[in-house]
C-alpha cells in the first residue's frame, strides 16, 4: 500500500485537517524535505506541492533535485 504524503505531513505539522497545510508553509517546507520522499509516487508529492505552495513547481522541483542527489541508486 502506498502511503500518503497528504496524511503523513498532517501528522509530521500536528494539523488538525490537511487544509490548513497551505497556511504554515514554512513548516511544511522544512518538514517535507526531512520526510523519506521516496516512498511516495512522484505524481503524488507533485500534486501536494501545488495544493501547499501553489507555486510554478519550484518547491516539487527542488524536493527532485534533492532527491536525485541523496538517492542511492545515482
């Protein structure tokens, strides 16, 4: 079963209700990057970045590049 980046990071910010994610950005952001984002389809974290940052993609496009320069499998 795949696991949810919208109810993990609920639980990692200690909301109450995933849509006040959008409002503590901030905190979503640090969280996000200490978050194993590997376990999560990419279609997914793309999707929470835009409902959370509603941004051009650059907050998903960081977590990639992240991700491809922590990954194992370089």
């Amino acid at each position: 079963m795949d696991r949810d980046i919208f109810e993990d990071m609920k639980i990692e910010t200690g909301c109450a209700y995933i849509s006040d994610l959008p409002y503590i950005k901030e905190i979503v952001e640090r969280k996000l990057f200490e978050l194993p984002f590997d376990l999560y389809p990419k279609e997914q974290l793309q999707e929470f970045c835009s409902f959370v940052f509603r941004d051009n993609g650059a907050v998903y496009q960081s977590l990639m590049m992240k991700y491809r320069r922590d990954s194992r499998y370089n």
